[in-house]
C-alpha cells in the first residue's frame, strides 16, 4: 500500500542510545544495585527496533464491512458510545474488543486512503507502537502506544500530520464543508464510508445550522449499519458525532484556521503545523 511519505518517528526509548548513560548513573537515579544497572544497560543494547511504517502498514478495506470496526472507529470521539455502537448493528464491547484484536494489531497496522477533490489524498493509518520502558526499579518492559493518525498529501506530494486521535491527541482537523467536499459525488457506499472514516476529525461549530451535517452523518449510519436514518440511536449518534468538538473558525489571509486549543490548523496552539503546512492544508481541503 502506497504511504504518500507517511514516517511518522515511534516513540523514544526511555534509554535513549545516544545519552551518556553509566551503570553508576542509573543506579543512582533509580536506587539499585550496580549489577541491575548493568543489566538493564545489556538488555537495553539488545533489542531490536520496531519495523518502519512500510513494513508494516496494511490495506484496511477489508474491515470496513464490519459494524464493530465502525463502531469501535467513531466511539472515540462522541460519549454516546452504546448508541454509536447500536446505530452501527453491534455493541460497544463488541467493538472495543475487535478494535483490540483485529484494529490495533502490532505487526500490521490498517491504513485507508481517501482521495481529495483538489487533487491528494488523506491516509488513516491505526499504528501500535511498541517499545521498551525502564520500571521504578529498573527493570525493562514491553510498553505499546496505540494512535489513529490522519496523514495529509497535498497534490505537490509533501505529506504532513494533520492529525491524530491518541492519549495527547492534535485535532480537530476538518471544517464541515471541507468534509462534506471530500465525499461529494462519490457513490453512496463510498461517500458514506468516507465520512464516517474522517468523522473523528471534524469539529466545526458551525454544523448545528441547517442540520446538514446531522442528517448527512445519520444517512452514512444507516448506510453502514442497517437502520433507518431517523432510528433514534441513529440521530443520537449522528448528532454526538456532528457536534463532538465545536470549533470556530474563520479565514486568515485567505486560509481557514480555526480556534481549537490542540489543532493543528490552529497557528497559535501549542501542536500548530507551521505556517506553510496551515497555508496547504487549507488549499487541499478547499476554500469552501
């Protein structure tokens, strides 16, 4: 599967192998003995990186005919979980538990592509990050950070981390219009696959007017969970969805930013893309 650039760096070691690490410094900073400060250095010069991205990511289409992966999917970013998974045809612990199994996997990690009306795509990756911690009493311990990471690539082919849905999450991403944008035109199973795929990034205050994107969000449920768009856990879940992150935006020098804390089209927070990166996200979603 194509990666557009997607490399995103896996997290640090504790023990990072270009720090000037001695068995009498970590013995002190942790309070053991020099022998199991000696050890854990040994042990830490003896583990193997984790694959790159390329050998690990994998086409995810093939979930996308399952009802817990789209619950598991969207439950992330709405509270209504038990209704989000029910509007999909499942249950939330039915979706938590595929999500666990077959989702974040450490050996293969889903990514789906989305192609952009201007030309580029963006790309969902699910990544399992595994690495080696030092314990209280320094002893080493497989330790895994699971991320759902929305990689931008512009027509120019220069791909940025929009966004991710993690522990320290940067979102969120979307406008509605950008997002109603994206899916226009595509057939309907597709389109509502589409939306559905970059939901957790949509925060946009801006959605209550008209209900469109209430009514738009409970078609694509109903397209990928069975129910009639009007269900009552179906208009729950589209409206949790819609307004999860109500965000205000507004036009910068003719690009769109938005006021969102921890957004990376927010040029003031603190998990800001830099300026250029603002300035070609907003012309590679459009300038609706």
């Amino acid at each position: 599967m194509r990666l557009y650039g997607y490399d995103d760096p896996r997290p640090a070691d504790a023990l990072e192998a270009d720090e000037d690490w001695s068995a009498e410094r970590l013995a002190a900073d942790f309070g053991v003995g020099l022998e199991v400060a000696r050890l854990a250095i040994k042990q830490r010069l003896s583990f193997a990186p984790q694959p790159p991205p390329a050998a690990l990511v994998v086409d995810g289409a093939p979930l996308l005919d399952e009802p817990a992966f789209w619950a598991g999917h969207l439950g992330g970013a709405v509270a209504a979980r038990a209704h989000l998974a029910s509007a999909c045809g499942t249950t939330w612990q039915e979706a938590r538990e595929f999500r666990n199994s077959r989702v974040y996997r450490e050996q293969a990690w889903p990514a789906f592509e989305v192609p952009l009306p201007a030309g580029g795509v963006l790309l969902v990756v699910y990544r399992t990050d595994v690495f080696m911690t030092l314990e209280a009493d320094c002893v080493w311990v497989a330790d895994r950070e699971y991320r759902l990471d929305f990689w931008l690539v512009p027509a120019d082919g220069r791909g940025m981390a929009l966004a991710n849905r993690s522990g320290h999450p940067r979102l969120p991403a979307l406008r509605w219009p950008e997002l109603r944008e994206i899916v226009r035109g595509a057939p309907d199973r597709t389109a509502a696959r589409r939306l559905l795929l970059l939901a957790p990034i949509l925060g946009d205050a801006a959605t209550d007017d008209g209900g469109a994107a209430v009514a738009s969000l409970a078609w694509a449920l109903s397209v990928v969970g069975g129910l009639g768009r009007d269900a009552p856990q179906v208009r729950v879940a589209a409206e949790s969805l819609a307004r999860a992150e109500p965000t205000r935006w507004r036009r910068d020098d003719g690009v769109w930013v938005c006021d969102h804390p921890v957004s990376g089209r927010n040029p003031d927070g603190p998990c800001a893309l830099d300026r250029d990166e603002i300035r070609r996200a907003s012309a590679a979603l459009g300038q609706a």
